[in-house]
C-alpha cells in the first residue's frame, strides 16, 4: 500500500475493511505467541508519524510497527482519562462495570473480584512482566504482583512523574520506583528505563512464551525531555518541542523492544499492540487533528487514538477502517493463545482477529459506549455518535461526513436520537455504581425535553 492511500481513511465510514488481502491461516501446529502490549500516555491522534499530516513528528519504530501491521483508523481508547483505560485494557470489559469511572478511582484500586489477562496468561503458562505506570491500586493487595504479574519494574500512581528524579521520597510512596515489590533509587531518563527492562525481560524469556506489559507513563505531563532531543525541533513553541523531545525518546524506546524480538528469534511470532490510553491533553501541546478536543472529553479527540497490531506470522499488513476498543485487546490476546475465558462474568470486548483477517460482515460492535460519571458521556453506532455535552444538549454528529464533529444533526435525526439514547439508558443500568462514590451531577435528559437535567 503507497503511503498517500493510508491517508484516504481520514473522514470515511466504519464499513469498510482494507487489508491488502488476507492472511491464510497456518494449518500446521505453531508454538504460542508471545504478547507485547505497549500503551502510550497522552499520545494525540496526529502525534505518531504514520497519522501526523504536518510531517512534524519523528517516530520511525513505532511507523515501522504500523506498517508491519495493521493500523485501526477507528480505534478507540474505552475512556477519556488513563486510570480507567487501564482497568478495562487489563479485563476486557467496560471498567464502569465494576465502578472504576475516573482517574481517582486508581486510589481504591482495581477491583479484586476481577480477573486480569496476566492472571489468565500466568495460569496458561506465560512469564508476565509489567514496566511503567500502574495507576490501578496503591495498596499491596493492588500491587501488579499481585494481579498476575512475575515481574514489575516502575511506579504505582498517576501519570506526572518526574522522568529525571528517580529517586525515592517518603511522603511520595504512590511515585516511588519499584523494582517487584522493593522500593529503589534509580538514575537515567525513566522512558529509557522502561524500555531498558523491557528488552530484558524479552531476553530473560525468549524461549517464551511471555506477556510484556509495557504501560509508558510518556507523554504525560511534565514536559521533560533531554536537551539534545529538544534542540532538533523549532516548532515556534517551546513547549511542542520539548513534548516532540519526548516522543523521539518513546519512540526510540519502542524501537529497542521490536530490535530485541528480532535478536531474539522471536518477532515473527509476537502479537503486538500499540495504543494511546485516550486523547492527546491540551496541557501538553498534543496535536489530535482533525478531531475535535482533547483528554477528558467524549468527542473524538478524548477517545480516539493512535491504535496498531502487528503479528508477522499471522497478520498480513494493511488498513481497517472498523471500529474498535482497548477493550477488545484482551479478547483477542485470548483468542490467539488459545484460552477459554472464565464464564462467570460478562465480557465487553471483541475477538478482533476475524476482521483482522479480512473479514467481512456485521460490524465488531454494535454500539460502542463512554461514561465518565460527570455528565459527560456518548455512544456510536455505525457512522452515528451521540455526546450528551457538559454543556446539557444531546448532540448527534455523522462520522463518516463529519470526523471533526462540527456539524450537530440531532434536530434532523430525531429518531436515531432517541434510539441511541435508549441505548444508553439501558448500558448505564448494567453498570455498577461508581466506587469512589461519587454519584453523577445529573441524569441523562428527559424522552422529550432537552434541557440541563435536575
């Protein structure tokens, strides 16, 4: 595929599915996959380079794993901040379901009712190893040692972690470095770092099969990058170049691990994912063009983001145009090694493999579903997306006409209106109520009103 085709996806339709032919399965027995997921933090829509319109990002590795891959021009984070992303990536399932709706609710920790894919990899044999930011429970029984992992190396809490000072400070426990369950010093530049101990865990268990968990906590606010990476921007904003900066560090960091897959013998036999835990922020200079808004918020440019998947052996590389959640990532890790999910519990995402494979037919997902638990929430279905706004107005917008969300059609559609409003209604009812008990400032408007709720 020439590289000005790939850019056609801008502005078109859920409907189609362009793989440049489909891979046959192999009929003969093959080992496991290994499994890397890579989550970027903050990351806008147009920050990669295979998405920056500008040419004025610099990520070679990571364009690289694109083009060995498949690249999800609708992929979605399954929400607007990190902590809950995060907890839905980890079980498949919308985190609503089990009241993790906001970022504060990684205070209380993930659930431990739930079930992780490093537990159901662990179990299946698989060495697991997590590297960056945890941001799901500050207590020990949270720790991701307990939560299916053999091995951790990096921080517990939020996402504004200091990338130069690595050591420890007594009164910022939820910050400090652990390495497993041990508090350390460390020096360096922590994307550096991260990558550093994911090449090793790599080579560690090359004979695999291994779960890599590779959670950057980059681009996250504070900007900090090293000098020499700032200076070779001049986007006019200091800024810009230093989060640019810290893109070239990720970059280079993820460039490490692919290298290691190829030293070790093992590339071609390992599923890879990449994705940004939701939005590009505004208070880090992203770029999510041509979407609309940024980090916390349900229009486009909240939730949809840089979303890959690479597996040489399997996967022939192209382009698909359908839509899809982080939520999916654990079913399809499942699918492909060959585990039967736990039937206690309902799960939300979708094996992504058939579509991956070309196929054709009735979408992955009926509907798609966002909630923060602050009055601010959407759904999509099809080309249609339906905000219920801060503002107090339920907006309807055409995606396959209008990618950037600036033409409200809810007074033409009335009836699509109310029909995804009711599908709404009817996910919320399913969800659990929110844990830190925070209960929303209002209720989704009235059938036939449109006003601010009461």
């Amino acid at each position: 595929m020439k590289r000005r085709d790939f850019f056609k996806w801008v502005g078109l339709g859920a409907a189609g599915v362009g793989l440049g032919g489909a891979t046959v399965w192999a009929r003969r027995e093959r080992k496991r996959p290994n499994v890397v997921v890579i989550v970027s933090d903050d990351q806008g829509y147009a920050d990669v380079g295979f998405q920056d319109r500008r040419r004025q990002v610099r990520t070679p590795a990571i364009d690289r794993l694109a083009a060995s891959g498949i690249c999800m021009t609708h992929g979605y984070a399954s929400a607007y901040v990190c902590a809950p992303t995060r907890a839905g990536l980890l079980t498949g399932r919308y985190q609503q379901r089990f009241g993790f709706y906001r970022a504060p609710d990684s205070r209380v920790g993930l659930p431990r009712t739930e079930r992780t894919i490093a537990d159901l990899l662990k179990q299946a044999g698989y060495a697991t190893g997590c590297f960056g930011k945890w941001h799901l429970g500050l207590e020990p029984a949270y720790h991701p040692l307990r939560r299916g992992f053999d091995e951790f190396y990096g921080f517990l809490g939020h996402g504004a972690h200091d990338y130069f000072d690595l050591t420890h400070k007594p009164d910022q426990a939820h910050n400090a470095i652990y390495r497993n369950d041990k508090i350390i010093d460390d020096t360096g530049y922590l994307t550096d770092n991260l990558g550093r101990e994911a090449c090793a865990f790599i080579e560690r268990h090359q004979d695999g099969p291994f779960f890599l968990y590779l959670p950057f906590n980059a681009v996250h606010w504070p900007l900090q990058a090293p000098e020499e990476d700032i200076r070779a921007f001049d986007t006019g904003d200091r800024e810009r170049d230093i989060l640019m900066g810290m893109l070239v560090r990720m970059d280079a960091a993820v460039g490490r691990v692919l290298d290691t897959l190829k030293e070790t013998g093992v590339y071609e036999n390992t599923l890879v994912f990449y994705f940004s835990d939701n939005g590009g922020a505004l208070k880090n200079r992203s770029n999510n063009q041509p979407l609309r808004d940024y980090k916390h918020s349900c229009y486009e440019g909240g939730v949809r983001v840089p979303f890959c998947v690479s597996w040489p052996a399997e996967l022939t590389a192209g382009v698909c145009h359908e839509p899809v959640i982080s939520l999916d990532i654990m079913l399809t890790i499942c699918a492909a090694v060959g585990i039967e999910l736990p039937g206690d519990r309902v799960y939300d995402g979708r094996n992504m493999l058939p579509i991956l494979r070309g196929r054709k037919g009735p979408a992955l997902h009926e509907r798609l579903f966002w909630d923060g638990n602050d009055d601010h929430w959407a759904v999509r279905e099809g080309k249609w997306k339906l905000v219920w706004s801060k503002q107090g107005a339920l907006e309807l917008y055409d995606l396959s006409e209008d990618i950037g969300e600036q033409s409200d059609v809810a007074a033409q559609h009335r009836e699509i209106v109310e029909r995804l409003e009711q599908h709404y209604r009817r996910w919320r009812g399913e969800m659990a109520p929110p844990m830190g008990g925070r209960q929303p400032k209002g209720k989704p408007p009235a059938k036939k009103t449109r006003k601010r709720p009461v």
